[in-house]
C-alpha cells in the first residue's frame, strides 16, 4: 500500500479524538440525566476501528451499523450539533428526537444507522447490497458487526445470501472481547470469528489491529475493492471497549486487562506513529485537539438549547403522504 500523507493521518487523528471527546461528554450527560434511556453504548476504545474502516469508503458507499453507533456516524461525517441533540432527544436531532442514542441515521451520508435490535440491521446491509448490485451502481455496504451478534441468527442469514447473489458487501466483526459480559470463548466455539468467511466461501481478509487506523484502513481498502469487483468479504477486527456494555453497566472486574489495552489506545498508537514519523508533528496536534473540544462544547450548547419534540413530531412521518 502507498504510504499515507500527514494530512491523512492529522484528519483521522482528529476524528479519533472527536469521537472520544464526544463520547466522554455523553457519559457525563447521561450521569446528569441529560440524555436518557436504559442504554447509552459508547465507542470509546474502537476508534481506530470505526475511522481507519470508513475512510476505504466513496462518499457514495454505504454504512451500516447497531448499537454503538455513535462514533461511526461521527467517522462519516455527520455533523456533531445535530448528533448531540438526537442524543438528547431533541427537534434538531439527525433522527428528529424521536431515535435517541441507538437509532442514529443520515441519508445524506449514506449512514443507515444505528440499530438497537442485535443483528436486526445484517439483513437490511444484504438488502442495500442487493440494491447497489441490482442497479449496477458500483456502490460497496460496510457493516459493522459486535462479536456478540455472529452467534445469531441474522448473521448466517444474511451472511449466506450475501455469498449466494454475490452481494456487494464488506461485513467487518468488532471483537472487542465481549458480547455483553461474556467472554467471546464462552460463547463461541470458534473464537476466531473471521474463520466464519469459509462457511460460506465468501472473501476471509482475516484479523487486523483494531487499535491501529492504519492497518484498518489498510485491510478494509482491501476488502472493499474485493467487494465491489466480487463479492462479500469479511475481517475481524480485533479491539476493546473501555466502559461497559452499556454506559450504566458497571465496567468489568477487569482492570489489568483494561490497562493493558489502554497501552494500546487508537489515539496513542497514531499520536506515537505521527511524532516517530516527523518529531515537528507534534506541534500540530494540540490546535486539533482544543478546535475538538470546542466543537463538542458548541454541540452540547446547540443541543441544550434545542427544542423538544411537540405533538406533531410524534405523529410525522408515519405514513406515506399522497
């Protein structure tokens, strides 16, 4: 692979550590009641996975994901105010208010969502591939998948017919170790998910440093140029959550174990990569982190001082006028 310019590098840094910022924010307003459910999924630990995957996509490709949706919807390139006010259940939201946390969507950037059904959105990635494939648009789905969900009955599903019309797919595993609390080797008796790919003789790209933006970037550029010539491919990325399942679930018993992965953090390993590469790089890296900070404060403003949803959100949109 060409060697990745600066300028690459410093955008992906910057999208990393929007994504963290954005997300420790959440974790704060969610304490504050600010935003509420009964989950709030956050991405944190995964950035390199979500940004380094995303930037082997044309604009006019197609994302997809479940749950922990927030830091690829930011990785795409939606706007942070209006995903914040969704986030808050506010009119402004990307989804109206009417989604919250885990039914993030953008038609604009070809982001899908956002899906809190667990493997609900696989046979939707299928069904926009079979598009992009019936129409011969030359447009590649990714899809995101938590190492929880392959052991369901979507994943086989939608997998299988991906391999059958030769679909135009790239489904990527986010192993972060976990499905829930259990353990990948509790609940899988193949722990080595991208192994899956032969079942079903599509493309197995194998496992990639999910903590490291280039070799995702890298891998996935690969699969998805495989994907948009020949059919579904897979990878298995291999990464780590630093809360727990969900933002109110108590984090793991575990802290040996997240202070090893934390050696091993997505922004640390860029940051250590660009300052290796050129030692005056470093100078460049604190504008981009206080212009973050800054946006994500204008996002919680814009957010908390949105107004909710009224009477007529609730009743919009439901059918089909005309």
């Amino acid at each position: 692979m060409a060697e990745i310019d600066n300028a690459t590098l410093l955008e992906w840094y910057r999208q990393m550590f929007l994504i963290r910022q954005f997300e420790n924010q959440c974790d704060v307003l969610y304490k504050e009641k600010k935003i509420t459910g009964v989950y709030m999924h956050l991405y944190s630990g995964h950035e390199a996975t979500g940004v380094g995957a995303v930037a082997a996509l044309r604009p006019s490709d197609h994302v997809i994901t479940a749950y922990r949706d927030h830091g690829i919807a930011l990785a795409r390139g939606v706007d942070p105010k209006p995903l914040m006010a969704e986030m808050m259940g506010k009119r402004t939201g990307v989804s109206g208010g009417k989604g919250g946390s885990m039914h993030l969507a953008s038609r604009e950037h070809n982001f899908w969502g956002g899906y809190a059904i667990v493997g609900g959105h696989l046979p939707l990635a299928a069904g926009i591939a079979l598009e992009c494939r019936y129409n011969n648009t030359d447009n590649v789905v990714l899809c995101f998948v938590g190492d929880g969900a392959t052991n369901n009955g979507y994943f086989h599903e939608a997998v299988n017919l991906s391999a059958v019309w030769d679909l135009p797919v790239v489904w990527l595993i986010e192993n972060n170790g976990y499905g829930m609390g259990t353990p990948v080797d509790v609940a899988s008796g193949q722990t080595e998910l991208h192994k899956r790919a032969v079942a079903y003789n599509i493309k197995d790209m194998g496992r990639v440093d999910g903590q490291n933006v280039i070799d995702v970037y890298n891998v996935t550029k690969k699969a998805v140029d495989y994907a948009r010539k020949k059919g579904p491919a897979l990878i298995e990325s291999m990464t780590y959550r630093y809360k727990g399942h969900g933002v109110s679930d108590r984090s793991y018993d575990k802290l040996a174990e997240l202070a090893e992965w934390q050696q091993k953090d997505p922004i640390l390993v860029l940051q250590r990569y660009l300052c290796q590469k050129d030692e005056c790089i470093e100078e460049e890296l604190k504008p981009i982190e206080r212009k973050v900070m800054a946006e994500v404060a204008e996002a919680v403003e814009f957010a908390e001082n949105s107004p909710v949803p009224a009477y007529e959100d609730l009743i919009s949109n439901v059918y089909v006028e005309g």
